[in-house]
C-alpha cells in the first residue's frame, strides 16, 4: 500500500514537474490525486481491519480465559463438595461404630450383672440351704442332746430309786 501511495505522489510530482500541456497535466494531476485517495482509504480500510481482528481476537481470548476459569472454580468447588461429602460419611461411620460398641459395652455390663445377680442368688440358695442344714444338726444334736439329758436323767433317777 505504501509503495501504491510513494508511486501516486511521485506520479503526481513528475507530471506537475513536466512542461506538458495544462490541460494534459491537469487530468493527470486529477488522476494522480484521485490515486492518491484511493490509496489512502484503502490504507485506513485495512487498519480498521486490522483493528477490528485484534479486538475480537483479545474478546475471544478474554471470553475462553473466564470460560476455563470458571470451569477451574466449578471443578474446585466439586472435589470440596466430594471432600465433605466423604468427612460426613466417615463421621457417620465413626458415630455409629461408636454407637454400636456403646451398645456392646451396655450389653456386657447387663450381662455381667445379671450373672452377678444369678451368683448371689445361688449364694443366697447355698447359704440358705447351709443355714437349713446347720439349723437341722443343731436341731438334731438337741435332740440327741434332750435324749441323752433324758436317758441320764432316767438313769439318775433308777439309781436314786434303787438304793
């Protein structure tokens, strides 16, 4: 384009430079300056061209670089979310396993007890039982006891009687 503009302006130069007729010269110099505009609106054609590509291009780029990021954040915020997600299903778990020994622990404790329970009543039976027992001997040995307080006495009294 430059050398279009250089050759117009050299053109129009040289033939006001010539001694050519007026007339001659004056359509030339027309010509020359209608080159000439022609010239210099296809230059400011293009570099509105070339302009308007280069803000499109940067919009583009602009608009492609919000997009990805906002897929970076999206994503982002997505594995965050899943992070949650798997923390308050293992809290869940941890809860209810500790739920469950509790439950366990409970259960052992009233296991225990109530195999305390059932030892101290067999003790009880067995105390009972012995105390039973113990009351029949000593019942027995004051029977046995009353007899031979009995028989003595009988016997006392037949020897008092017989002398």
């Amino acid at each position: 384009m430059k050398r279009t503009v250089l050759t117009a302006l050299v053109l129009g130069a040289v033939l006001s430079v010539t001694a050519c007729d007026d007339n001659k010269t004056s359509q030339k110099v027309e010509q020359a300056k209608a080159s000439v505009s022609e010239a210099k609106d296809a230059v400011v054609n293009a570099a509105q061209d070339v302009k308007t590509a280069t803000v499109e291009a940067v919009k583009e780029t602009k608009d492609a670089v919000a997009a990805k990021a906002g897929e970076m954040k999206e994503a982002a915020a997505e594995k965050v979310t899943e992070a949650k997600e798997a923390t308050a299903e293992k809290m869940d778990a941890m809860a209810t396993k500790a739920g469950e020994m509790k439950d366990a622990a409970a259960e052992k404790v009233a296991e225990a007890k109530e195999t305390a329970a059932e030892k101290m009543d067999a003790m009880a039976t067995k105390a009972g039982e012995m105390k039973d027992a113990a009351a029949e001997k000593v019942s027995q040995a004051a029977d046995a006891v009353s007899e031979k307080a009995a028989e003595v006495k009988e016997a006392v009294k037949e020897r008092t009687e017989n002398k």
